[in-house]
C-alpha cells in the first residue's frame, strides 16, 4: 500500500503532457494515408495536406503522422538516403511546459538541432534537439491548445448553469453572468436590456421555468471574446397556461475584469 502510495505521489509529480506525434517520413502521403487506414479499420478519408496527414484514433489522439520526404525542412525527413540514427523518424512532443522544457533542454545538450523558433506552419513555438543514441526529437508548445480547451470547457459549464439557475430562480448567478450592459434579441425580434429581461422575470410570478436543458453546445474562442452557440428545451407556464419551446441561441461572450461574461445574446424559435 506504502508503494502504491509513492507511486501516485511520483506520478502526480511528472508535468502535465498532452501527445507524443510519432511522425515518419514516406514518398507518397496519400498512399500510405490510406495504407495505415486500411492497416487499423479506418474509413477512408484523404490526409489534410498532400505533404502531411495524421492518422487519428476515434477519440481524436494522434496515432501517426505521415511526411513527404524533403518538405518543411525536418532534417531527419529531408531524404530516404542517409542511414544515421534516427532518419525518417521524428519524435514530436506536444507539452504544455515549453518554457521548462526549453530550459531542461539547456541543460541537456551543447547545442540545438534548431533553435528555439515559431513554426510558421502550425504557429507554435518549437525546437528540436538530438537525444543521446541520435534520434531527432521535436519539442513543440501546446500551451495555448490546453488553455484554449479550458476556456472552452469553462464557457460551455457556464451555460449549463445558467439554464438550472433560471430553473432554480437564482437571481444572484443571473445577475453576475450577464454583464450589466447586455442585451438579448429575442425570437419577436425585440432587442430587450438586462434589466428588462431580469426583472421581468423575477419581479412577476405570471412566468415559471419548469425544466431547462442545453444541447448542440459549441464555443469558438476569439482571443479575450467567445461565440457559443446551442439549442435551449424548455418547459414552463405563462399566466396558468403549460407550455414547451426549442431555442437555438447564440451567445457572446467576453473577459471582463478577470471572468467570463455574457454581453449579448440572440434567440430563434426552433421546431420542436
């Protein structure tokens, strides 16, 4: 039990790392594309590039990376020909420590296969270094890919928990979430303010939300701004009379004073 404990703790102590990209370098990237695709049961689909594709497991992990020889300028894929360790193979880590890992790498080797450099392919930061028996290896920052997903996860919860706190009736969220110049677009085509929308819906009981749920949610981050958009189904009453409405909906969010905000909105009746 003692070991299994150190065992987590040690595990716990590595940093966070996203993908290792085995990528390897081949003379027709469509052939082998579909080559490897047939290999593992995939359906067939072309690569992205001509010069590069990526075998993808269901899940969206990269499983390989296919290169035409001499593109990009990779050393170890610029040709078939030499035979030194290592050639044909690139060992791509995308992590999300790229400044420890350039400063661990300096500690490591004498020099740098390529300097510390913006890959103006992927626009990430990069830099390669040969290990200790040769082989290439590519250290690539991923950073900006985990945050982004993070602020994609945090927008997304965000609306979920604003439809159970128009459910639950609770004011206090409502009112920390929509910042206080937003606006709404409804479905009539009335663009209505916070206040309009707020009290209206807690300074009457002639409207009850009975059940709000969210689906189709997608957020597309915009630096300090973001869309989501989604489909609301909901079940209530006005004035006595039960009733249900489907709304696709459109959100815009933005960073204000450190947290996420909603600024405008706009709804569109849906069928049911």
């Amino acid at each position: 039990m003692q070991a299994a404990r150190l065992g987590h703790a040690a595990t716990a102590a590595i940093p966070a790392m996203s993908r290792l990209w085995t990528i390897i370098g081949v003379a027709d990237v469509p052939a082998s594309f579909r080559w490897y695709q047939t290999l593992l049961g995939h359906p067939a689909t072309a690569p992205a590039h001509d010069d590069f594709g990526q075998i993808l497991d269901a899940d969206g992990t990269v499983l390989l990376c296919v290169h035409q020889w001499g593109t990009h300028g990779h050393p170890p894929l610029t040709s078939p020909e030499p035979s030194h360790p290592g050639n044909g193979l690139l060992l791509f880590f995308r992590v999300n420590d790229y400044d420890g890992a350039l400063q661990r790498a300096r500690g490591l080797v004498g020099a740098f296969a390529e300097e510390p450099h913006l890959n103006p392919n992927t626009r990430t930061r990069e830099f390669s270094i040969r290990d200790l028996d040769g082989y290439y290896v590519s250290i690539s920052d991923a950073g900006p890919e985990a945050e982004a997903d993070r602020a994609s996860s945090a927008i997304a919860d965000l609306e979920h928990r604003l439809a159970a706190a128009w459910v639950a009736r609770d004011r206090a969220f409502i009112e920390a979430l929509l910042a206080d110049d937003w606006s709404v677009t409804d479905p009539a085509g009335q663009v209505l303010t916070k206040r309009q929308v707020v009290d209206g819906a807690f300074e009457s009981d002639e409207r009850r939300i009975d059940a709000m749920a969210i689906d189709d949610l997608r957020v597309r981050l915009l630096g300090a701004t973001a869309v989501a958009t989604g489909r609301t189904r909901a079940t209530g009453s006005y004035r006595g009379q039960s009733g249900s409405a489907v709304l696709r909906f459109t959100d815009v969010f933005q960073v204000r004073e450190g947290r996420w905000q909603i600024v405008a909105s706009h709804g569109t009746m849906a069928p049911e």
